[in-house]
C-alpha cells in the first residue's frame, strides 16, 4: 500500500533524527511491500528564517492533505537564538500550537516503557521495578484549563485570577473513545483519572467514560483520583497500561511516567484527532546543544514512525517489527551518547554509536 506522509524535520537535531527515522520506515515498505511517499512541511525557527512565520497556510494545507505527518523538533536555544527576540507570536513554537489546533489535535498519547537494557536509568528500586513497566498516557488535549476562560482583575481592592476549568460530554466522549480503542490494542486495561471528589468536571468525566465503557465489555476500566495516581506512579507502576485523563493531570502525569523511564532520548509520542490523521514526533525537543554533531538519539522519532504505523495507518505486525528491532539493537549493547551507562566497567561492555550508525542498525534488525 502507499501512504502520504508530511514530514516536518524542524531544526536543530531535528532533521538528523527524522532522516533515521525515514530510513527505518523504508525498510519496513520494502519488507512488506509499502511505499512511504514524503513531502518536507517548513515548521519552526527554519520556517521563520524562510518566510517570516514559524507556519505559513500553505504548511497547513501541506499537513492537512497528508494521512499523517512525522515530526523531528522545533525550536533554538531559547538564551541566543535571534528566534526569541520576535513576539511570541512569531516565535518557533507558535507554528506547532498553531498546527495542533488547524488539525483538532485533541489526543496525546505517551508511551512510557522501560527498555529492561536500559532499567539502571530508573530511579526507582529494583523490587518496584520488577519486571519493568509498559503504560500509555492519553492525555485531553484541546480543552479543560488551559484552553478555559480567564482573567485577573482587582476584586475589593485585592488581586485576583480566575482559570476556568471546562469540559462538555462531546469532548470528554471522544477522547475516551480513543482510550478505549487504545487498550484495544493493548493490555485492555484503562485507568480513568480524575479529581471526582472535588471538581464537577472530573464527575462528568467519570459518567462519560462509564457510557463509553459499555461498548467495550473486554477492557477493564477503574476509576482513580490524581493524587493516588501520581503516588501509584512511583510505588507500582507495573499495575497500568493506558491511563485516560484531562488535559492539566495529563501534562503532569506524562511528565511524572516519562522521568521514571530514565531517557528522554527514547520517548515517542503521538497527537491524534478523531479521523486516522495524527502528528508524531518524539517528546523531547530541538536539543540545541548538540545540533550537528551526530550524536542525537534517533529512537524516540523511530518509535514515533512506529506508532504512525499503529494508529493512523493501522500497519501492527510492521510497528511491532520495528519495536523489536530497536530492542534487538539495545540487546546487542549499541548505545547512543545520552543511554551510556554511568559505570566505567559498565561502559567497557557497550558500543557508543551516532546518530546514522543507529539508524542504520535498526533499519537493519527490520
Ligand atoms: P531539549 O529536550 O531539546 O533538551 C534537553 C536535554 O536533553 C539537552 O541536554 C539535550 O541535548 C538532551 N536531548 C534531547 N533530545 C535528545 C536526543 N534525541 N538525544 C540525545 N539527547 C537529547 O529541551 P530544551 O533544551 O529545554 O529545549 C531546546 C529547544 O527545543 C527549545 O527551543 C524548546 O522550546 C524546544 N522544544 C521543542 C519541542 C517540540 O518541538 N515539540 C519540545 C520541547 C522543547
């Protein structure tokens, strides 16, 4: 089959990481017979250098008519880059919040697995981590606080700010749909979470969620409050496999499960609207630092490719061939810079490689 692809390599190592990422999905297409066809979307600080803006209209057309798009990262050194003199507006990241919103983007998925080659860059004990851990967080994307109404103003003589925190059953019902369909493919487990003891919101999320549930009588689904949510994180992490929650808990915990995963060098990460489109790109960003040099980590934005195959083109048997092969590829103790182990007798025992020497090796394991 042939499947449209934009591709948004953005700047700093940006480009690096999506090449390898490009070379690893064209060896899935000529294994299993798929043809990726790519077109360059300008995005970010390369936009603004190119034509004034971080995203013009036609980029957007560009993403829109597009099945999916693969993303490398955005952005300068926030300190030097002459990028973050123009108003904020104008600035390299208005192009992506701009993007997320032209494509209705309200679901974001974040896996956090925890390589076992990998566990001594988790910072919990060994008796939590066990046998290691493998959840996805679902996050709300386009609505709850950080989208509410809000204001500050002088009440009485005295300073006050409101955020208002809201979400209509449409938008609670989509995005737990996508949970849902989500375990599907998984474990089959969802863990809503919520803040129902407090927030009229979180109560109308958990009916919600409820009605979805009845159309899917094989997951199991519990109900959890984010305080307990974020304290099971660290002490059992191994009891989840998709956590469904709103958009401000969502931010939290995502960054909560990613931490405990050691590397931000390996973490993919999806966007998702309610069609098969989504926008993939790895979690961490432009990485300025060490732009041009080689050594950026390709697996986060390989493992991204990998999620494209899953959820916008439906392709399993080939994500889960690309899955295997990075962990083929951490088996044989190939490392990139930011995944060395800390111990000097450890590190005479692994293989430090680049960015393309990565690439190449994984596109090889397929
Ligand atoms: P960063 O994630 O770019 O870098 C943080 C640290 O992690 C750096 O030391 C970097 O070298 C390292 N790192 C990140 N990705 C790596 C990889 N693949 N391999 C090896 N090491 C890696 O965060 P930052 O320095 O705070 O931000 C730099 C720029 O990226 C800023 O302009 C920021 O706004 C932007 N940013 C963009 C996105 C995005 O495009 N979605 C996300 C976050 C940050």
């Amino acid at each position: 089959m042939e499947f449209q692809v934009g591709v948004i390599k953005g700047d700093g190592i940006g480009p690096e990481i999506v090449t390898e990422a490009q070379k690893v999905l064209d060896a899935i297409g000529k294994k299993y017979s798929h043809k990726f066809v790519y077109e360059d979307i300008l995005m970010g600080g390369c936009s603004i250098d190119a034509t004034g803006v971080p995203l013009t209209d036609h980029a957007i057309e560009q993403a829109l008519s597009k099945q999916a798009v693969l993303m490398g990262s955005i952005g300068g050194n926030t300190a030097t880059s002459p990028w973050y003199k123009l108003e904020p507006s104008l600035r390299p990241e208005a192009g992506l919040l701009k993007l997320r919103k032209a494509l209705n983007l309200f679901a974001n998925l974040r896996p956090a697995y925890l390589y076992e080659e990998l566990k001594e860059a988790c910072p919990l004990r060994d008796d939590i981590i066990g046998d290691g851990f493998d959840m996805m967080i679902m996050r709300e994307l386009t609505g709850g606080l950080y989208f509410g109404e809000r204001k500050t103003e002088e009440v009485d003589g005295v300073m006050t700010a409101v955020d208002t925190l809201s979400y209509n059953e449409n938008e609670i019902r989509r995005i737990a749909k996508r949970g849902f369909d989500i375990a599907m493919k998984r474990r089959k487990k969802v863990t809503s979470v919520d803040k129902a003891n407090v927030l009229d919101s979180s109560r109308l999320w958990r009916k919600i969620v409820e009605e979805v549930a009845k159309d899917y009588p094989e997951v199991t689904y519990e109900h959890m409050l984010v305080d307990n949510c974020a304290m099971q994180l660290v002490k059992d992490p191994k009891q989840f496999d998709v956590i469904l929650t709103e958009n401000m808990f969502g931010d939290i915990l995502s960054d909560e499960a990613s931490m405990v995963t050691g590397s931000i060098g390996m973490l993919s990460s999806a966007s998702l609207n309610d069609t098969k489109f989504g926008l993939y790109e790895p979690s961490g960003g432009s990485a300025p630092d060490i732009a041009g040099k080689g050594i950026a980590n390709p697996i986060a934005t390989i493992l991204s490719a990998a999620m494209m195959l899953r959820y916008s083109f439906d392709l399993d048997k080939e994500a889960d061939a690309i899955e295997n092969a990075v962990k083929s590829v951490l088996k044989e103790n190939y490392r990139t810079i930011d995944i060395m182990p800390q111990e000097e007798d450890k590190r005479a025992l692994v293989t430090q490689v680049g960015t393309k020497e990565m690439g190449d090796l994984i596109a090889a394991r397929v």
